[in-house]
C-alpha cells in the first residue's frame, strides 16, 4: 500500500532528524524543537465493532487485556482497576440473556475530557480517548461523568506495570485502545486478537472512517447501535444485538 | 542604653545569624564524589552528546512526552522507555537508588521527579536494549523539497551527520 | 446616625481561649496525618473505590464551601441591601467566607489523587470542565473578599466597600451556581443532571452559611462576654428560617420534577424509600432534624426566644444540611447506573447494583481537618485582627431602639 510506505519514510525522518534538531541548543536551556509533525494518521476514527450475538461466556477479551496492559488486580474487587469487563445482560419480561464486553467507548464527545479541569482527559485525532497522566492530578471527576463506568482510579502505589502502558497511584485510566499496538501499526487490540484466537470472533476493530474497512462494511451491512446512544456521545464502540 | 553594650549585642547577633551559619555551610562544601554509573546497563553511547543529555534529558523528555501522548508523534530516539532499556539493569528497582541508572543521579542530586509512579521502573524482558538511532536519517530517506533549507541550517550546525558515519550499530 | 461600630480583637489570654486553638490544632494535624496517610498508601484505606469516587471528604469539603459562600450574607445585607444594623457583622462575615473556604479546598486538595500535582491545576485549563471554572470562581472569591475585609477595615477606603461588597455578592452567586453546576452538569447519573441543583445549592448556601455565621457569632460573644442584643439576633434567626424553607422548597421542586419522570422512578424511590441508609438520612435528618424541627424552633413565639434554642436550630440545619450532601454525593452515587434500560445487568465490575459505601476514620479525620482548619483561621484572627465589634446591644446597633420596641416581632428582612 502506497500510504503505508508514505507514513514509514516519514516516520525515518522523525528518527534522524528529529532526534538532531532536539538537540540544537540555541541558548543554554532553550531548545529548538522540530517543526515536522508524525502524528495520527489523518482522517482516521479507530473503533471497534463487537456482536454480542455471537459472545458468549467466554472471558478472553478481558484477560489477554489486563496481561497485555499490565492491569494486576489485588484481590480488592472494589478497588481493582479494570479496563474491560464483562457484562451480563437479562431482560427480565422474556428471560433472555446475552453477554458482552464493556470498556471505555472512545466517545466523539467525550463526556470525561469536558468535564476534566485539567485537560488531561481528551480524545486522539483518531478517535482514543486517552488519559494524559502526566497532567492528571486524581480529581475523579472523569469518573462521576462517565456514563460506562469505563474508568478506574488506582487505589494504591504500583510497581511492574507494563513498559507501554504506564500506571500509577493516584490518577485514573481506563481502556487506551492498545495505543501503543496503533501506533505500531499492528491495526489489531489485544481483545481483538485474543477474541479471535480464543474465543468467540465477536468483536473487530478498524477505522470507522474508512467505508472499506472490514468494521464499515459490516456496520453498513447489519448495522450496529451505541450503548447509550440518547446521550449522543457518538461513541467509537458500537454493539450488535442489543 | 549603653553604647557599648549595644554594639556589642550588634556584633553577637550579626555572629549569630549571619556569620556562623555561612561558615558551616562554607564547610560542607567539600568535594564530594557522583554515585558510580551502573556498569552493566550504562549503553555504549547515547542518542544525544553526552554534555547535551546529561544537562538537558529532562527537557527533551518533558518536550516531547506531549506530543507523544497527545499526537501519536513517537520518537524512539527520545522515547522514555528506550531510555529505561538501555541505561537500567533489568533488576534495578528505583526505590533502591544505587541499582538505578535513574534514581542514583537523581537522588545523589536531590531531582525528585515522580516518573516511576507511573513509568516502569526497569526494561521489560523482551526489549532490553533498543537498537540505537543513528542522528541521522535513513540512507534511503530523500529529503522532500520543502526541508531542503531544513537539512542545510542542520548541516551548517554541524549537527546533521552524514548518515553513513554512525550508522554501523 | 448610628455611632461607627467599634471593632475590637479579642484579649485572648485565658486559658479557654488556648485550649480552643489546641484542639482546633489538634483537629488540623489529625487531617495532615489523614492526607498522609493517604498518600502512602494511596485511596484504598479509605472507603472510596472505583463506585464511590467521592466520598465523606467531599461532604465535608462542598459544605464548607457552600457555607463559605453564604457566611458572607450578613456582610452582603448590609452592603447590598444597605441594612446598617449589620454593618458592624460585616467584617465577621466576610472572614468567616474566607476561612470555611480555605477550609474546604484543603480537603478538596488534600483529597486529590495526586495532591502534590496542585501546580498542574493552576497551569493547565479545560475551559469547558465547570471544575476548572471553580478554581478560579473560589480564588476569585478569596481574593475579592479579602479586598473588602480591607477596604471596610480601612477608614480612608470605606467608602468603596460597598462597591467591592456588590461584587462580591454576585461572584458568590455565580459561585454556588458553580458548586451546583459540578452535579447539574452530569449527564450521566439519573440522580444529578438537573439545572434545579445549582438554585438549590445557592439556597443551601444561604441556610448553612448563615447557621455557621449564628453558632460562631453566638459562641464568641457568649465567651467573650461582650453584650449580644436580642434585636439583631431576632433578625437573623427569623432569616435562617426563611433560608430554611427557601431549601425545603427546591427539595420539593427538584423531587417533584424526577418523580413525574418514570424513567427517574427507580432514582427517586431509592432516594426516598428503598435505598437504606439515603431515605433514613434524607427524611430522618434532612427534613425532620435539619429543616422542619429548626422551622418550629425559630419561629416558635416563645422558644424562639432563647438563645440556646436559636444555637440549637442553627446546628440541627448544619447536621441536615450534612446530612443533604451526603444523600446527594454518595446516594447519587450508590445508585447504579441505567446503562441498559431495560435489561438487569451484572458484572465483576458491580453494574447493575447498589454500592455500598462504609467511611473510614481517615476520610472523617480529613473532613475534621479542614473544619478545624477553618475554625482556627477564625479563631486567630479575631484574636490579633478587629472583626468583633465590641458591643452588639440593641441601643449600639439601633439608636432608634428602645425598650417599648424590645417585644415587638423583628421584620424578617431579606
């Protein structure tokens, strides 16, 4: 693909050159900064597609997650940060039950980074509503304002965490979309691969923006609802069957 | 008052609080020996002159984290965790300060920075030591017409190197 | 005319006056031990988790700032509404608005997860987070209102204090609109998300702030010894009564509004009935203890005449306005969220169910902390600054007063 080998040589210079120019100190302490940009690839909207017709009680989405993300419980359910969770749903007129994954829904207007006094909270170019926990300063109000309760707070101090995805005492998180995979290019999450591998292949993640993505032709094809959707948070995460 | 007396109590409370206390600190400063580097994790070279990372590492990490986490703009030259995979032994723990390629500088010079709260502290087992950047561009990397000023203003600075020169990591 | 009030500090040299600043010192460094604590160990030692994120600290803290916000009413009749028989309360007022904040933003701050990252709050910005607003509507408040300590405490800039009083009036307005807002603005919660909540806050603004203002008022005069007529005191009971009701009317309001709502009735029946320990705090100490008992107190022709009834209401509003917070922060929160409409809902991550909420004894101390810490404030600044006028008797504060006039009913004023 012609885009990809686009993006490879502009991230080489990036690599060069970016690395020489942080480097020239126009007076002691100030710092000329590079003026070429390798951001998020443009006019993407990333987000996943899960079909709960087809989850079953199958739990691998939330352990290939917590192993890939470094997210270690400690035996305090109530206090235990978790990204993905498992929700079981059962409509008590006719008795039917289904089962589907629920972790943050990379909503287009995040309801967390508006209220977030520090901005800390805020969305990707490419749809990941990511927390910045170099600026969060554990407020929580992220978390009264999430309507998925897709947030956790880290109760306690941490050691181990996983190199890419860094975690800490006193400041909230939740599901970053495996950023660091992205930004790799894998263009697959743990929970997608895991999903696939081992359990049921409901859910799928790709670029909302593109129609010719497997995830754009399948909503085109069957369509797909938000959780929520009256909020109008346009969410990145979209069901099927409920 | 008694004239005398009063200079006197002058004198004392000038001793007191001005002399003295200058003069103790006058004896601390001794020469005092930086903590040892880590041996086995220090890396054989760094992405940066030594003079420039040593004084100026916070900066560029500080600078560029944002761009990181807000704009996707990785850049693993200045990546934090590059920095742990070269320079930290992989059982180097930042609460035991004299294991820690990080920890030991910063607490010898009194830097308290809370990177670690965070950050993991030591390199995952599967990435110790990235292969280093050469500060230069790929030799297949052609310039685009618009940073052709770019490359000269580098050039002049003496700080573009040509890309063979180091490339042989 | 009326005299100029006479302001005096306090001599402040018995030993009542030591033990007090002891024990408000006392509570102080049982807070700092809390925060500490805390910061070792992080908020699991405390009875917030990832269901309640805000717990007892934040009752604590939202009363102190609400109360802050209405401590300064006196100070804004006088200079508002140009009463001149609380003018000499003036200054009173506005210290304790000064302090009962500082009060509550220590524990909002010590409360934080990374507390030591303060400096990131006053240099980072998201204009669109109301939270954001508030940092600058409550330093803004301090600074305005220390500016109109100084100006009424300056001979030479009397005569702009009420020109800085009228701002600091409206900033408290838009300040407990704020506070409200902070609730209003959650679209996700069925028991927030009302527009109501920013009136009802302004209104308990009122109320709390002026039970503090009654009880300090109250307790430093009887301590001190200085006369306290029963003229202004008649006022300002009458007016707490009338804040009394101004609350019980935008609870009504605002509960009224969600039980015509069927989709809010699993809310409000949580709130109001179900819920355990909600509706028992909501009816037991927020309607009967905290507003329909004091209503029968002050306005009681006879009881309301004593003293010790008057400082008995105003505790009991402090208690039911506490207990109101904690219905509203933690009910709000307990009560799990509609995600699913429709379906019952479980998970490992406790959707679909109430959560439980137990305070620990260092969220307490915390909230004691910041009380104290306000108290303390006040405490040493009437002792070394003159906010408390030196007499308070009916014939100081109204020269038309005399004797026949004592019995007759005071106008409720405001």
């Amino acid at each position: 693909m012609s885009r990809k080998n686009a993006s490879l040589s502009r991230r080489q210079f990036i690599t060069g050159a970016a690395a020489a120019v942080a480097g020239v100190t126009v007076a002691p302490g100030v710092f000329l900064m590079r003026s070429a940009e390798e951001k998020t690839a443009e006019g993407v909207r990333w987000g996943l597609l899960i079909d709960s017709n087809r989850c079953g009680d199958c739990n691998a989405c939330v352990t290939a997650c917590h192993a890939e993300n470094g997210v270690h419980g400690m035996d305090r359910p109530r206090t235990d940060a978790q990204w993905i969770r498992k929700v079981d749903l059962r409509d008590p007129g006719t008795g039917h039950t289904r089962s589907l994954p629920v972790m943050c829904q990379h909503c287009e207007n995040p309801p967390c980074a508006d209220v977030c006094p520090t901005g800390a909270s805020f969305r990707r170019e490419d749809g990941i509503v990511l927390v910045d926990k170099h600026t969060c300063i554990g407020c929580r109000y992220c978390m009264m304002a999430c309507p998925y309760k897709a947030r956790s707070f880290i109760h306690e101090p941490l050691a181990g965490q996983a190199a890419h995805a860094p975690r800490g005492k006193g400041t909230v998180e939740s599901c970053t979309l495996c950023v660091h995979r992205i930004d790799r290019g894998e263009g697959t999450t743990a929970c997608v691969e895991a999903c696939h591998e081992l359990g049921n292949g409901a859910m799928t993640f790709g670029d909302l923006n593109d129609p010719d993505s497997a995830i754009s032709r399948e909503l085109a094809e069957h369509g797909g609802s938000a959780i929520r959707a009256d909020l109008g948070l346009n969410p990145g995460v979209r069901y099927q069957g409920i | 008052m008694d004239p005398v007396k009063s200079l006197g109590r002058g004198v004392l409370r000038w001793l007191g609080f001005g002399v003295l206390p200058l003069s103790l600190l006058l004896g601390c400063g001794g020469s005092v020996e930086p903590p040892d580097m880590t041996e086995e994790a220090r890396g054989d070279q760094c992405v940066e002159p030594v003079d420039v990372i040593r004084k100026d590492h916070g900066k560029i990490l500080t600078h560029e984290r944002d761009h990181a986490v807000r704009d996707g703009v990785r850049n693993p030259d200045h990546g934090f965790v590059s920095c742990i995979d070269c320079h930290v032994a992989s059982d180097a723990r930042h609460s035991e300060p004299e294991t820690h390629f990080c920890a030991s500088c910063h607490t010898f010079n009194a830097v308290s920075v809370d990177c670690f709260e965070c950050h993991r502290d030591r390199p995952s087992a599967s990435a110790h030591l990235h292969s280093l950047n050469p500060h230069a561009p790929a030799p297949e990397f052609a310039w685009e017409a618009d940073q052709q000023d770019v490359t000269a203003t580098l050039a002049e600075t003496g700080l573009l190197l040509p890309p063979s020169e180091d490339a042989t990591q | 005319m009326t005299a100029k009030p006479q302001l005096r500090a306090l001599d402040g040299q018995s030993r009542g006056y030591y033990a007090l600043l002891g024990v408000l010192l006392a509570a102080i460094g049982f807070g700092l031990l809390a925060a500490a604590l805390k910061s070792a160990h992080g908020h699991h030692i405390t009875g917030m988790d990832n269901q309640i994120v805000w717990g007892l600290p934040h009752v604590f803290a939202i009363f102190l700032i609400v109360a802050a916000s209405g401590a300064l009413n006196v100070a804004s009749i006088a200079s508002v509404f140009g009463r001149r028989i609380y003018k000499p309360l003036a200054p009173l007022s506005g210290l304790l608005a000064v302090a009962l904040l500082a009060g509550g933003l220590a524990i909002l701050v010590l409360d934080l997860g990374r507390p030591d990252r303060l400096v990131v709050a006053m240099t980072h910005y998201n204009f669109k987070s109301i939270f954001a607003w508030n940092i600058f509507l409550y330093t803004g408040f301090m600074v305005i209102v220390l500016v109109y300590l100084w100006f009424l405490m300056e001979r030479r800039m009397n005569a702009h204090a009420p020109a800085v009083g009228m701002v600091a009036f409206v900033w408290r307005l838009v300040l407990t609109t704020g506070t409200g807002a902070i609730f209003g603005f959650l679209i996700a919660r069925e028991a927030y998300d009302a527009a109501i909540l920013a009136p009802l806050f302004i209104a308990m603004s009122f109320a709390l702030g002026l039970a503090v203002f009654l009880l300090v008022m109250l307790t430093a005069y009887h301590w001190t010894g200085r006369p306290l007529g029963d003229l202004i005191l008649r006022r300002l009971k009458n007016l707490l009564a009338v804040f009394v009701a101004a609350v019980l009317y935008f609870v009504v309001v605002y509960h009224l509004t969600n039980l015509y709502a069927t989709r809010l009735h699993g809310v409000e029946a949580f709130l109001l009935v179900s819920g355990g320990i909600y509706p028992l705090l909501f009816w037991g100490v927020q309607i009967l203890l905290g507003s329909l008992v004091p209503l029968v107190m002050l306005f009681h022709p006879v009881w309301s005449r004593s003293r010790r009834v008057i400082a008995a209401a105003s505790g009991l509003v402090i208690l039911g306005g506490l207990a109101q917070l904690y219905v509203i922060i933690i009910g709000g929160q307990a009560y799990p969220m509609d995600m699913f409409p429709g379906y019952e809902v479980s998970s490992s991550f406790h959707d679909g169910v109430v959560a439980p909420y137990t305070p620990t004894l260092v969220e307490f101390l915390l909230g004691i902390g910041g009380v104290g810490l306000a108290l303390f404030l006040v405490a040493v600044a009437v002792r070394f600054l003159h906010f408390l006028p030196v007499s308070l008797a009916d014939h100081k504060v109204d020269p038309h007063h005399s004797a026949g006039s004592a019995t007759e009913t005071a106008p409720a004023g405001g």
